[in-house]
C-alpha cells in the first residue's frame, strides 16, 4: 500500500467517523429539544399506564412524521429524531458503497451494495 492510498483510506475513515458522529448528536438534540416540548405541553396530564395507546396512523409513516415535526408537533419532533437515528447507519453504509465505487474495489463495492439492499429491505418490508 502506498503513502496516497493510506491517506485515501484515513480520510474515508475520518469522513465515516464524522457523519456517525453528527449524526447521533443531531438526532439527540432533535429528540432532546421534542422532549422537551413534549413535557412543557404534557407533562402535567396525568398519564393512565393500564391502558395501552399505540401512536397515531400520521406518526407511522415518513411523511407524516415530518409534516408535524415541520409544525413543531412535539411528538413528530421525536420521531423525526428517531429517524434521523435510523438513517445514520444506512447513509454511512452508502457513502462507504460510493467511496469503493469510487476507489473502483468491485468486491467490496459487491458487499457494501448488498449490505444497503438488506437495509433497506428490512426498513421496507413488511
């Protein structure tokens, strides 16, 4: 191996540690920051655990998480923490599937490309 090659591999290292690394943070913080709303809005309803209530039909889906988190719906707000949790490994298992593309490593390429498409079958699937 090579002193470029070394220092190609560090910096895709480097980039991987950084998305998971922002990524964990920023879905803490989002999830935090609903939290928070959720106690100040909820937190003094007394909450009756016999019963089970499971979350509504608009929090199960993308599209409705995000249009109440885009309304600052404190519920919506951490579930959309939650997915951004979520995405955190499969956009690293991506960028690394682009970076041995680009690197042009077949095998890996291979691997990583069926990594993804489990994912994203388990995601999916029903």
């Amino acid at each position: 191996m090579n002193a470029a090659s070394g220092n190609k591999k560090g910096r895709m290292q480097e980039l991987l540690g950084t998305l998971l690394i922002t990524g964990v943070a920023s879905a803490a913080a989002i999830v935090l920051l609903g939290g928070i709303s959720y106690l100040v809005k909820y937190g003094a309803f007394h909450q009756d655990y016999g019963v089970f209530r499971g979350e509504p039909s608009s929090l199960r889906h993308l599209g409705g998480i995000f249009r109440l988190a885009g309304s600052l719906e404190s519920r919506g707000i951490i579930q959309a923490g939650l997915v951004v949790l979520i995405a955190t490994p499969i956009a690293r298992v991506a960028f690394s599937f682009a970076a041995f593309l680009r690197d042009r490593d077949w095998m890996y390429s291979i691997f990583t490309l069926v990594v993804l498409a489990a994912l994203t079958y388990s995601l999916a699937g029903r």
